[in-house]
C-alpha cells in the first residue's frame, strides 16, 4: 500500500517537474559549485597591500645565451609609499577622470564599460581596442596576473576586483593605485613620477602637472615625454583636464589657464645601462617594448634569455676598441661590428660603437646606421652575374671606358686590360666591376640586395652604375646578414635576438629553437617576427626579425663561385700579400671596402660557421688617414673571427652536386694539358666546363671531384693589381667613441693600395 502512495506520488511529481529540468537544476549547481571553488581559488592570491602594489619581481632582465646576466633596466627603487592624504587633490581628480570616472560608485568592475568595450571591438574596423578596465582591475592585473588576454583571465580579473572592494576602502584602493602604478621612464608611483618628471614632491605639483602625470599610464612609452610622441602626450593632457572640468572638478577658467600653461620636464634621468653589451641591450629592450609594451614588460618582470654570447662580445669589443686607439693618429675615432650565426639568424656579437661611455658619440649605434659600403658592395653584384650563368673565367675589360658618361676609375689610375670574373672580384677592380653591372642591370642587382635582407637602398631611380662600387647606403648589420646568405649555401635565416622569455611567474612568453628554426608563443602573443616597424627611426622595417624557416635565395651554386672567389687567397695577393689579414687559420671568405675619402672603411667576411662584418671610420662622416679596409677593418675582423672559431672544429665550404673543379690554363681557360705549366684548378658549373684543349691534341687533365663533399674552393693563380672605387660622398652621420686597449694588430704582409 505505501509503495503504491509512493509511485503515485513520484508520477505527480515528475509531471510537474519534467525529467530535464533535473538536468537544468543539475548544470546550475555544477556552475555554482564551479563559481564557488575558482573564487576561493582566485581569492587566496590576495595577500596583503604591498602584494597589490606589486614591488617585486618587476623590470627587465636580459641574459645571454648562456644565462650571465647582461642588463637590468632601472628597478625599483626603494618604496616608501606617500598617504593619500600627502597626495594632491587634483591628481586624485585628474586619476580618475581620465582612468575611471565611475571609480567610487561600481563594485570593482563596470558593466556599462565592458559592454561599452565589447561594442566598441567588435564594431569599430580600427586596429584600436577599447579596455573596460576600472582603476581596481588595473591594480589586480598589474600585480596578480599574466598578459594573457582571454575569457578565463578575465573571469579572474573581475572577481579579484570584487574582492578586493571588499576587502579595502575605496580610498585605500586609489592610495595602493596611485602609489604602484608605472608612469615611464622607471618610474612606478606618483612620487617617483613626480620627481623623475619635474624633481618635485607630488605636494608642489601643479594643476597642469597633475594632468600631464595622469595622461601617461595608458602608454608610459608612447606617451614618455623624452622618447615618445611628447606633442600626444600634452593633447592628452588637454583631454585630461576636460575631463575634470566636465566632472565639476575645477572650473572652466581653471581648465583653460591649465591648458596654457607651458610644462618644464626635468632633464630625463640618465641611463642605466648595464654596460656589458649596451647597444645590443637597448636594441632588444625596445624590440620587447614594441612587442608587449614597456608597461607589460616591466610590470611582467620579462627574464630574457638573449643569443648573445657575452664572453666572446667582451673579447670583440676588446679587439674593435684596441685597433681603433692604433689608428687614433690616423683620424680614426669610432668602429662597430656584429657577428652572426648564418645558420640559425642567431645575434652572437653586436658592438654599436669602440666605447660606448664616450660621451660625444659613443651612445651611437653604427651598427644599424646608413654609410656607404664602398667595394663591400660588389659580391652582391656578381653573384647576380653568376645566377644568370656567367662563370669566373668570362672575360671583362679593364680599360679606360665612357659609361654614357661615366667613367670610373681603378684607385691607382692604372688599368690591365682582359681579366677574368675572379681576378676582377678578387682584387676589387672598378671598371670590369661596372661593366658587369651594366651587363647584369642595375635593378636585377638591387632586387638581389633586397631578397638578401638589405632595406635601407630606398628610391631606386636614383641609382647608377656607381651602385656596384658602394653608390648606396647601407646598414652593417644588413650587409653582413647578406653575405650569411652565401655562407649558407644562399638560405637567408631570419634573424634573431631572443631565445626565451618568462614571466616574474615563471611562463614562458615566447621560445625560440635553433636547431629546429621554429618559435612558440604562448598566451596568445604577436611573433616577434611581426614588430618590425616603428624601431630606431623606422630603419627596422622588413628587417626580418623573427619568424621560423628559411629561404633560398641564391641558388647553391651560384653562392658556392662568389665564395669560392672570397677565399681565393692566391687570386688577391697582388695587392693584399700572400696571407693578409683576410685569411684565417681555417676556410674563410672575405671582402673589404673602402669610400671616396677615406670616410669609411670595411670589412665582412664567413666560414660556414660565422659571419662577422666591421666598420671602422668617424661618425660625422669625416675624412680618415689613408685607412682603407684592409689596413683598418681587416685586422680586427681577422681577430674576432679566430677568436671566435678557437678550439672548433674546421669546416670547409661545402662543393654543390652542380659544381666541378677542372684543371684550366691561365693563358685560355680551356682545359689543361698534362704538360700546362701554366694551369690552376678552377670551379665550373658541370655544364659550362670548357670543351676545348689547350694545347690541341694533347690528354686532358681534368681534375676532377663531383660529388659534393665538403670541400674548400681552390685558388687561383692570376695576378694584377687593384684599386678602390670612387665612390659618391658618404652620408654624415652621427657621433660616437674611441677605444681601449687590446692585443697585437694583424696587417697584411703587402698592402700597396687601400682599395677594396
């Protein structure tokens, strides 16, 4: 009887109660038992005051590759934090009227604002995106949390936020705000924002003052008034100060007298950079605030681990600095050089400048600076030649020559009539290097520079055939990034400066992979393969910074006869001597440079393992001595290079399936008799080996090793002297410094002309 009470009632039941409402009921509880556990979850990360105001753990490291600390941007400084009572009303005012109007009335968060956001997102087509972020989230994500943009962090913030109105007064919430949040220029809190920007305490700021200092929040690099957008900075303050008058916080004649008055900035603080490997520092800490934002950066506590090699930057930088105090009587005042890894695009050395702490132009980074290449320029254009099938016995003509008008000439005035694609190469030759131009074109030659990483050429209309003798301008790191292109069997890499990034929490940000060549990013992070734009001066666009792979852009065996040229130690030594400060201990290719005047000299050479490029000269773009890059660059390439390669295993070139070496007689260049005592071993695409004997009817000797071994390119003997282009005036540049002492100088056993 009772059973049957019950099924009658459990039947009632069910017909009011449809079976998937239960599932309903069941979702509902599983969400609020979800709600309950991630509060308290999230809730155990509010610790107590000092937490929120997030002192610890901030501002940039950067390591090498081999985690030694290379540089710190300016910490915090010892925190006192000021009552609100001790700050100014109208910064108090100011805060709020630009950051979050509604700041004493919502819990924490403002429904209307990220309504208002998420409007704004999804309707606007402007890359700009609105924040609905109060002043209470802007504490809790600056202190607690990742850069991570998604749902989940969202969730976070927000019930942090409500948390945290709970826990504190509105008021305590603005004094922890005012006294964390980061203002630029190192500065984190109103008072060190005060005393950075205008060397007041925040009680003697001004209405105006006040204003300009709650403007820069939103964008403390873009907004820095000593390195960012100073005239969107003061619009901005203009706003700010609308803002309050509209909120009934000064009055309209306030607002107009305060928009008036002119600001006086304090001299920007000096800068602490650690002066172990300065230039290539400020380079990647503004790659990282293009990225991510100086804010983020700084808030994050970025640990980076970079693909500098500290060790050998110390000893380069030893050599550069030495070699230039040599050449101080020489009016020689500045040097740079950089050092790649061609096969990963891996940043090993970078010096910008002999001594950075030279007051006058040692902050300067010639490293990325425009200056005339002078005879550095000429591989570029012959191995355009060699893509279109010529071959390194072709003759060209060194004789007097009108170019429509043009006519170049060789440095010592002298000229040697036919000579062979490696002679005129080798012992840098002007007029044959101009005929080669004019036959290969002026634009075929610029679209190669380009495919090789050189951006800086600009209007091509304005080129000539003086191009191929250092007529444009480049930067050092781009024209040693292209010969890595031939060093690596003409794959250009992208390069890169950073191999890691974490958070103060350990996250990894972003990762990169030699080996492999791939990158991972975590939390949703732009590639730093996509912030090219917008660094020093704009000079960084398309500079292939990041990014995973390769691409060829020489054939294998066009790259293998340019190198095979470069190392041709026999071929040179008219003018640089039997073993110059070009050759090394091991297979090596190089090529000096040399502009009208001495103003710039230069040198850039690889194994298979390095590419190592030198400039040596004076930043105003004054006259040295006659120091060509022979006597000047060369030395301190040859230096760094050994250096670098000691205690490493030899590599040679290694000879494509494609390329041949054939017995050749110097007289002819067809193939050697047995009896020719006059032949060389030179390289030859299979297919364009000569057919005929010389002399007729006598056996060949061709020497023969096609398969692609590695094997180093054979010299030549040829001989003839050369000279220096005479190239158009360098571009000026600016200042730097001078050097410190270092070891013994390498020059060449004979060096008649300073060409090259």
């Amino acid at each position: 009887m009772n059973n049957d009470i019950w099924l009658k009632l459990r039947r009632i039941f069910f017909r009011i109660i449809p079976y998937w409402s239960w599932i309903v009921i069941a979702t509902i509880i599983l969400i609020l038992a979800f709600g309950v556990y991630t509060y308290f979850s999230y809730v155990g990360d509010l610790a107590t005051t000092a937490s929120l105001m997030n002192r610890n753990n901030v501002g940039l490291v950067l390591y090498d590759r081999n985690k030694k600390p290379i540089f710190k941007s300016e910490g915090v400084k010892d925190f006192e934090p000021i009552p609100l009572s001790e700050i100014p009303q109208n910064v108090k005012n100011a805060t709020i009227a630009i950051e979050d109007k509604e700041f004493y009335e919502h819990p924490g968060f403002s429904v209307r604002a990220i309504i208002r956001s998420v409007l704004n997102n999804i309707l606007t087509t402007s890359p700009t995106r609105y924040g609905g972020s109060t002043i209470t989230q802007q504490l809790i994500k600056n202190a607690l949390l990742t850069p991570e943009k998604s749902v989940q962090r969202k969730y976070q913030e927000l019930i942090l936020a409500y948390e945290v109105e709970r826990r504190y007064s509105k008021d305590a919430i603005l004094e922890m705000y005012l006294n964390s949040i980061y203002y630029g220029s190192g500065a984190y809190g109103i008072k060190e924002a005060s005393e950075v920007y205008f060397k007041k305490q925040p009680s003697n700021l001004s209405l105006s003052e006040s204003a300009l200092l709650a403007s820069l929040p939103q964008a403390p690099s873009r907004l820095n008034p000593y390195t960012g957008d100073k005239e969107r900075l003061l619009l901005r303050k203009n706003t700010v100060l609308e803002e309050m008058q509209k909120l009934k916080y000064i009055t309209l004649e306030e607002k107009n007298q305060a928009q008036k008055d002119e600001i006086n900035f304090a001299t920007p603080p000096s800068d602490q950079t650690n002066k172990l490997a300065p230039h290539f520092s400020l380079f990647v800490r503004d790659l990282l605030y293009k990225e991510y934002g100086e804010d983020t950066v700084i808030r994050s506590g970025f640990r980076v681990k970079t693909t500098l090699d500290i060790s050998w930057q110390k000893a380069a930088v030893d050599i550069l600095a030495d070699q230039v105090k040599r050449l101080a009587s020489q009016n020689v005042s500045n040097g740079a050089l950089v050092t790649i890894d061609p096969n990963t695009g891996e940043v090993l050395v970078l010096a910008g400048s002999a001594d950075y702490d030279n007051e006058v132009f040692g902050k300067y980074d010639v490293v990325f600076a425009k200056r005339q290449p002078g005879s550095s320029f000429k591989p570029i254009v012959y191995t355009r030649a060699f893509m279109e099938s010529y071959k390194t016995t072709d003759i060209l003509h060194d004789q007097p020559t009108d170019f429509a008008g043009y006519k170049p000439k060789n440095y010592d005035n002298k000229f040697r009539g036919d000579v062979t694609i490696r002679r005129a190469l080798s012992n840098s030759l002007n007029v044959p290097s101009v005929e080669l131009l004019q036959k290969v074109g002026i634009q075929n030659a610029l679209d190669l520079a380009e495919s090789m990483g050189i951006t800086t050429l600009g209007d091509r209309s304005r080129f000539g055939l003086s191009l191929v003798l250092g007529g444009g301008e480049v930067e050092l790191f781009e024209l040693t990034r292209a010969y890595g292109v031939l060093a690596n069997e003409g794959k250009l890499v992208p390069s890169h400066f950073i191999l890691e990034i974490t958070d103060k929490f350990d996250n990894q940000i972003y990762s990169y992979d030699p080996e492999t060549q791939t990158e991972e990013k975590q939390n949703g992070n732009i590639s730093l393969g996509n912030i090219i734009n917008g660094l020093n001066n704009d000079e960084l666009k398309k500079k292939r910074i990041g990014g995973s792979g390769e691409s060829q852009i020489i054939d294998n065996a066009s790259s293998f006869i340019t190198t095979s040229i470069l190392s041709d130690d026999r071929a040179r030594s008219e003018i640089f001597g039997s073993g110059s400060a070009l050759l090394l201990s091991r297979p090596a290719a190089a090529k000096t440079g040399t502009t009208d005047d001495y103003r710039d000299a230069w040198t850039i050479g690889y194994t298979p393992s390095y590419v190592t490029g030198v400039w040596i000269g004076n930043n105003d773009n004054s006259p040295m001595g006659r120091v060509a890059g022979s006597i000047g660059a060369a030395p301190i390439w040859n230096r760094v290079m050994e250096s670098i390669h000691r205690g490493k295993t030899v590599r040679n070139f290694r000879k494509p399936s494609s390329i041949i070496e054939v017995a050749v007689c110097a007289d002819n260049y067809q193939l050697a008799c047995n009896d020719c005592p006059n032949k060389y071993t030179e390289v030859f695409r299979i297919s364009d080996v000569p057919k005929n004997i010389c002399p007729e009817n006598i056996t060949p000797s061709p020497s023969v090793s096609p398969t692609p071994e590695e094997i180093k390119p054979s010299p030549t003997n040829e001989p003839s002297p050369t000279e220096k282009p005479a190239n158009t005036p360098s571009p000026s540049a600016t200042s730097m410094p001078t050097p410190i002492p270092s070891t013994p100088t390498v020059t060449p056993d004979i060096i008649i002309i300073p060409s090259t």
